[in-house]
C-alpha cells in the first residue's frame, strides 16, 4: 500500500480525531467500478469503515457528522462514498 494512499490518509484522520478501540478502514472501490456517477480508472473511490469508540457522549448522528466533517477533502478530491459502521459504548 502507497504510504499517501486515501485509506492510510482516512485511517490516520480517524485515529488521531477518535482513538478508536476498534478501527477498520476497506477500499470497496473494485464493487463498484464501471457505476455511472464514477469516472473509469478512479481507484480509491467507496469505503467501508468500522469504527468503535469508548466514548458515550457522542451520539451516532454526531458521530457520523463528524466522520463526513473530517473526511470532507477526501471527497473533494475523488471519494465518492462511505458506508459507515459506527459505534460508542
């Protein structure tokens, strides 16, 4: 994996925002290669993270803000979707 990859980029956004007690960051782009909405040979386009924190103060809803909130250059520069699996205890 390239060190200045999108998923090394949002796994380090998100430990460093989060101290996650679980992490999971998968590049799903293969899936969903030849979609309308994505441009032929874009790589690193639709992600699937997992993501645990221990903390109960923030609700799923802002948890999920958050996530877009941080992530927000990663799409103005060729993400073009997250599916989301967050969790606080």
């Amino acid at each position: 994996m390239k060190e200045d990859s999108r998923k090394k980029r949002i796994e380090t956004i998100l430990k460093t925002n989060f101290s996650p007690t679980v992490l999971l960051v998968r590049d799903d782009s293969k899936k969903h290669e030849g979609h309308s909405q994505v441009s032929k040979n874009r790589k690193e386009t639709h992600f699937f993270i997992r993501m645990v924190l221990n903390n109960s103060a923030i609700t799923k809803v802002n948890l999920h803000r958050r996530v877009y909130s941080l992530l927000d250059n990663e799409f103005t520069t060729g993400l073009h979707a997250l599916e989301l699996d967050l969790k606080s205890s």
